[in-house]
C-alpha cells in the first residue's frame, strides 16, 4: 500500500469519525429520539463486528435459550457484544478461580439485559468481583448473595447463587439480572446519552406508580411480584427486570401497561424472548 492510498483510508476513518460524534450524536439521534422516544440504529457496527470462539459460542448454545433461539444475525450481534463486554471488565475471584466460561456466563446475561441498548457498556462500574458462595460485605455490614457497589465501581456475586438462580428459570429470580438492573439504573440516573435518557424517562413513570399507595396495592394484591419488590424503587425495578425475561407473557397478560413500559425502557425487541 503506497503513502497516498494509506492517507486516503486514514483521511475517510476521521471523516467517518467525525460525522458519527457530531452530525449522528449532536443532531441526527437526538431528533430521532424526540420523534420516535427511542434511539436508532442499535446494532450498527461500522468498523465490523467481533467474533467470539467457537467455545464461548457453544457455552451460550448450551446455556441461554435466549441466545438458542437468535436468528444468525442477531447471534452475531449478540457475540460482537460479549467479546467487547469480556475485553472491557476486569473479572476478580476472591476465594475462586474465575474460568472462561464464568465470564461468558456473566457477559451474556449483561448483553441479554442491555440487547435494545445501542451504549451498552457502561462506566458506572469496573469489574466483577466473584465469591464461590454468600459473602460479607462491609461497604453495607451485611452477607449478601449479590450487590452492585457503587464506591467499588464493582458488582459481586455469589457464584453458587448466580448458578441456582438460572438454573431455576422460571422462578421469576435471576441474580445476574437483579444486580446488572441495578448497575443500568445508576447508570441512568447520570448519563446524558439516549439510550440513558429513555431508561430513566420510562423509569420515572415507573417511580410515579411505586409512589401511588392505591396503584401499588393493586400491583401487590396480584401477587406477581415478591414481597421484595416492594422494598424501595431500585429494588422494585430490579425485580420487574427479572419477571420480564423469565416470565414475559405472564407479565404482560398481569400488568400489561407496566411491561410495555418496561420494554421501551430497554428498548427491547419483544419478538426476541419467544421466537423459535
């Protein structure tokens, strides 16, 4: 390749830079989410997506029906996201060995819970922090089997309770999703970019119900939710993530206008969690 032809490439990277930072993010995309309240072009990849080994692609096969049933294209949508998630975090063991296929369990359930986002990786936290089973934790003096610790910039796990967890998949509990919620909420509540903006405006819909005594009562009274739930409003929006992926259409026939709301909130593509 002679000097010129590498300065053309070089001169059309920049331009290419330059249109999506000012024109796409200053005025295309925010128009576009005055109009439409959501963000565009989600999975738009212009300089190509990542492939994952076929071993991590296979642990998803055999562990996320969500993923199974992906058509080919949103599967490579799908890997771009885990390798760019498994690149971006750093992964501690404290009293375990942290293997491969633990960090592709955890990046699939992010990517899973933020697949309707077009900035899916957040800074709101740096690294997962991983214990074999319950643990005391002394940002808040308490054991917990999970927990989003913002002074950290860390989220921990129990790892023999991420693992009960999905493996019982109907339940309406998945811890990795409970405490990711979490992490998308703080996330939220500071971020200025779109895919931020339309989380925290359908969420403070979702606060303006949590606050309306007679509104919750109803939503108790069906006994859809657990108790927990009802703890505060980031543990009420934790625990609506976890029934929207485990029990979608229960969710929807019980508390129709409150799952729409939760599906644009993470501008989530229905058809995905039934399609075969």
């Amino acid at each position: 390749m002679n000097t010129s032809v590498g300065l053309s490439i070089l001169s059309f990277t920049i331009i290419l830079i330059a249109f999506y930072r000012i024109f796409f993010n200053k005025i295309l995309d925010p128009l576009y989410f005055f109009i439409f309240k959501k963000t565009m072009l989600v999975h738009w990849y212009p300089f190509g997506k990542k492939k994952l080994p076929q071993t991590n692609r296979q642990f998803l096969l055999d562990n996320f029906n969500f993923y199974k049933r992906l058509p080919e294209n949103k599967k490579a949508q799908f890997d771009h996201r885990v390798h760019r998630f498994l690149n971006k975090y750093q992964f501690i063991g404290s009293q375990i060995d942290v293997q491969p296929q633990m960090k592709t369990f955890l990046a699939g359930y992010y990517v899973m819970l933020t697949f309707g986002m077009r900035k899916y990786l957040v800074d709101t936290f740096k690294k997962i922090i991983i214990h074999p089973q319950v643990y005391y934790s002394s940002h808040s003096e308490a054991y917990h089997k999970g927990e989003y610790n913002r002074p950290l910039r860390a989220v921990i796990f129990s790892w023999e309770d991420l693992l009960n967890t999905h493996h019982s998949q109907e339940d309406n509990v998945n811890l990795a999703l409970h405490e990711f919620t979490h992490v998308l909420h703080w996330n939220a509540l500071r971020s200025n970019e779109m895919s931020a903006i339309v989380f925290y405006d359908e969420f403070r819909e979702m606060f303006e119900i949590f606050k309306n005594h007679e509104k919750m009562e109803a939503i108790r009274e069906k006994g859809y939710f657990r108790e927990y739930a009802y703890e505060n409003q980031f543990e009420f929006l934790s625990v609506i993530l976890e029934h929207f992926f485990e029990t979608p259409l229960t969710f929807k026939a019980e508390l129709h206008d409150l799952f729409e709301r939760t599906r644009k909130m993470i501008n989530f593509d229905e058809k995905l969690l039934y399609q075969n």
